[in-house]
C-alpha cells in the first residue's frame, strides 16, 4: 500500500533549474540600464535579503544593488534602474527539469493526485511550467506569490489539498528549502521529503531526506 494519496512538488531547485546565463543577465541589466558594470552575479545574490518580494521585484533587486553598489563606492548608481533593467532581463523560459524530475511526476501521477505549490506569481511560474511542458501533469497549481500567504505558512498547502480533496496527513511535499519547503509543508500537518543540497537539517527534521528525485518513487511506495 502506498504511502501517501497525494504528492505536491515545490518548483524552483526542485523540479526546475535555470539554464540562463546569470553573467550574460547580469551584465545586460547594466546594458540596459546605462550603467557601468560593477560587481558581480554571486554578489549580487549575496546581498539580496531573504526571499523574493514578488510584490515589489524592482524593489527587492534595487536593494541588492545598492548593497553591491556601496561595496564598490558607486554612489552614482541607480539601484532602482538596475532593479527594473534585472527584471526584464530575466527569461522564465529558460529553465530545464532536474534529473529524475519528470519520471517522479509521472510515478507520482500513478498513485494519485498530484500538484505544485510554488511562492512564486503565476506570471513567471506559469511560463516556467508551459516551457518545460509539464503544466498539464498537475491535478492543482497552487502560486502563493498571488495569495496573502506564501510559504512556510500553511495556507497556500491548505489551498492545494482542498482542491485535490486529500487530508494533511495522506499527503507528502517534496521542495529543497527547509526554511520555506521542510518548514511550510509540516506547519500544515503534510509529511516532508527534503531534497538535500549543499546544507545541513540544522534545527529542522524533514521526515524524509533525498539527494535526487528518483528516490522518491520508493518513498510513496512506502519501502522508506
């Protein structure tokens, strides 16, 4: 008997990587802004401050810039230009799935309902999941960027297994961030399945700990 009647997938890190190239972006956004160049992409990333504000993008990249921009004494800078320049540079389409990504959706779909609860927008989202040709698959999309509450709080799953008619505990998560992922899925009582990347569990206890999505299959067959 399998284990759970329902699997959900975060998107970003979990199903999907980009496959855009952050130097080529990033340079472009200074093209585009008529700026010098300072700095670079892993700087950038750097300084931006937790997650991000999908109701203020511009905002939350300008900041990062002008936390790049004060490294590099470039108090000529417009952050804010930067910010908006990064924005329309970024292609959603440019995106492939994870090894193992597209055989844990299909084995996933064979055992019951399933669906992705992603904090990003559905502008951006949506585009990611027609551009990996995956959107279909899904029994429920759930895109917290849209919603009052994004993850780790408990209401964008709530809104997820209300659709696809499954309790808490007869569903599993599987996302690579502990903080928002790990975190969000067990703040509403789902079982968590972590997809380990370079950090440590720390003070978190995902139920289930996986390097790659092809273990997954034996985690809903319940032979983990």
């Amino acid at each position: 008997m399998a284990s759970f009647d329902a699997v959900l997938f975060d998107l970003d890190g979990t199903l999907c990587r980009r496959t855009q190239d952050t130097q080529a972006m990033y340079e472009r956004a200074f093209e585009r802004a008529g700026e010098v160049p300072f700095g670079d992409p892993d700087a950038l990333w750097a300084a931006l401050d937790g997650p991000p504000d999908h109701d203020d993008i511009v905002g939350y990249f300008g900041a990062g810039f002008a936390r790049v921009a004060a490294q590099h004494g470039r108090s000529d800078a417009d952050p804010l230009a930067l910010g908006r320049a990064l924005e329309e540079a970024i292609d959603d389409r440019a995106v492939e799935l994870l090894p193992g990504a597209g055989e844990a959706v299909e084995h996933a779909a064979t055992n019951g309902p399933i669906g992705v609860v992603t904090n990003g927008p559905e502008r951006g989202q949506r585009t990611k999941l027609d551009a990996l040709g995956i959107a279909d698959a899904f029994d429920v999309l759930v895109y917290a960027g849209d919603l009052p509450r994004s993850k780790p709080h408990a209401a964008p799953f709530d809104r997820a297994l209300d659709a696809v008619g499954v309790t808490p505990e007869r569903a599993l998560y599987v996302g690579n961030k502990l903080a928002y992922d790990v975190a969000g899925a067990q703040n509403a009582g789902l079982a968590a399945a972590w997809l380990r990347g370079d950090a440590e569990a720390g003070a978190y206890n995902p139920e289930y700990t996986i390097g790659s999505l092809t273990e997954l299959p034996d985690i809903i067959r319940g032979d983990r």
